[in-house]
C-alpha cells in the first residue's frame, strides 16, 4: 500500500500549469516537477511515483519506486530488462492519442486512395489535370488491434460507409468491426483488405509480423498504413512490396527507424507517404494524458486500482 505522503516525481517535459492539478488530486503528496533530465533522476532517489521515463541509470538509485507513468500510449522504451524485473508498477497514457491517430490515418487513406500526390505535384506545377481516383466508400479495412486507436479509427471507417475487419487474440464481437480474424488467419485477414492499418503495440509477439509472406499475401492493389510502432512491419519486406509492386503504396507515420534516415528509400518513393511520427502530436493529446495521470494519481493515493496497467511481461 502506498504511505500517506508519497514522494511523486515529475519528468521536465510536463506543462508546469497542471502542477497544481496533480498536487490538488493528491493534496497528501508531495508532487514535484523536476526541471531538468538530470533533476529528475535525482528526485528519482527519493520518489514512490514517477511519471516519465526512467532511464536505465537510475533505476538502481529508485529504492523507493512502486509505480512509474508513462507519458507515452506505448511504453515500449521503458520496458528494458532491468525495469521489467523491477517490482514497480507500470501505467501508460494508452487512450490519449486515439482521436488525432484514427483521424490520420483516415487522412492517409484518403490521400493513397484518391493519389493526392498528383494533385499537390500539380498544384506546384500549375497543372490543370483532371483524373480518375477512387473514393472508399464500399473498401475493406483490416484493423491490426482494437484498442484506443483502432476502436475509433473503426467508427470513422464506418462514417465513410467502409467494411472493417480486425486482427487481435479474440474474435469476440466488438462495435463498428464486422468481423475479427485471428493471429492465426492473418493471411486471410491481409487479402480480404484493401488497406491494411496497424494500430497494435510493437511486442515481442507483434515484432516482425508482417513479413514478406504476409505483404505478399495483400492484394495488389491494397495500401498499407502504419501510425502506432514500426518494427511489426519488417521494413526490408515492406520496401520490396511497394517498389515491386506486391501492394499499391504505404502512408508510414510509424517507422522501423526513427528518425527515418535521409539515406532510406522510403522518403523518395512515388506511392509512399511518410510522415514524421506525429500523427498525434496535438495539444488534446497532451491534455488526456495528463488527466489520464491525474486519475490515476487520486486511485493511488485513496489505494483503489490503476487504470492502463502495463503488463510488463506482454509489452501493454
């Protein structure tokens, strides 16, 4: 159980106006924001809570720690061997992002689908060109993961009068999906969609799933999109898909690389939209994590359970 006075660090990357907020929810605590990298891993020594990322070097130091928040929806980095030994717990702000993801993700899929490249190139080249494009009314699309983002990425595909599968562990029924395939059917699920979206958390059981079996198992004429984690599609497979032409292009907000290289082929590549990881990169993004933090903040204290527990053995 948490003591009455709980030490809780704050990482400097948060708006110091919710300070009071936090402090307000657990009036008991002791809340600071630390105000560099290195004041925080000092404060670390001392604190029972922490939200942001604790690095390596001064996990040892955190005698005290029971419970660590991650800013981030998926807290992948901070799942390093020594903090999944550690006794903590771990939250994230999983949620916080759905909105702007789904919302960009419709965005590429709308762009891919009616090649809005040709249109910005001609926009800039002061071109008058007329042309056929597609609409998605009546596609398929294949969600990987029905959690924050995937749920609501649904009911905007649904908005757009668009048929939408998922792939997760359960086939259980779920609102605005009209059908659940299995890890098992993947490849099934992959040549029933005409856009393929990852939504999922990279873990060691969605690391390197779509391989080049599974792009080649796409319809030619499918698109793929990723916004949540690169890595669960193995970029050397994917890369080979758009060029030869196994699929009709990728919108890549997510990359198994990041920054994406200057060097990578991706950047340069006529049916590939790459954007820089910041689908979600809004002011509300921010907002829900800190209240999403705050709530937690107020069950520790009172010793209810957390919400967005991490299993720190499954990644999520």
């Amino acid at each position: 159980m948490p003591n009455h006075q709980p030490i809780v660090a704050l990482s400097p990357e948060v708006d110091p106006a919710w300070l009071e907020t936090f402090r307000q929810v657990a009036p008991q605590a002791q809340v600071t924001l630390a105000k560099t990298a290195s004041e925080f891993e000092a404060l670390l020594t001392d604190a029972e809570v922490a939200a942001g990322t604790v690095p390596r070097s001064a996990l040892a130091e955190a005698q005290n720690l029971l419970w660590v928040h991650s800013w981030a929806a998926g807290p992948d980095t901070q799942l390093y061997e020594e903090f999944v030994a550690h006794p903590a717990m771990l939250t994230s702000s999983a949620g916080n992002g759905a909105i702007p993801l789904a919302e960009h993700a419709m965005m590429l899929m709308l762009m891919l689908n009616r090649d809005a490249l040709r249109w910005i190139d001609n926009q800039r080249a002061r071109k008058w060109d007329r042309f056929y494009h597609g609409e998605l009314n009546g596609l398929t699309v294949g969600i990987i993961g029905a959690g924050h983002s995937g749920s609501d990425l649904a009911l905007k595909a649904k908005a757009f009068h668009m048929r939408v599968l998922g792939l997760r562990r359960s086939d259980k029924p779920a609102a605005n999906f009209d059908r659940f395939y299995t890890r098992a059917e993947l490849h099934a699920f992959l040549a029933e969609s005409d856009f393929v979206v990852v939504t999922a958390p990279l873990t060691p059981e969605t690391a390197g799933m779509l391989d080049e079996a599974a792009f080649r198992a796409m319809k030619p004429t499918a698109h793929f999109v990723c916004f949540s984690r690169g890595g669960i599609a193995d970029d050397e497979a994917l890369l080979k898909a758009v060029q030869e032409g196994w699929i009709a292009g990728a919108g890549l907000d997510a990359h198994g690389v990041e920054p994406l290289p200057a060097e990578s082929p991706f950047w340069d590549l006529p049916n590939v939209i790459v954007t820089p990881h910041n689908g979600a990169t809004t002011a509300k993004t921010r907002e829900r994590g800190y209240r999403i933090f705050a709530d937690n903040l107020a069950r520790y204290v009172a010793g209810e359970p957390l919400v967005n527990l991490v299993d720190k053995i499954a990644g999520y």
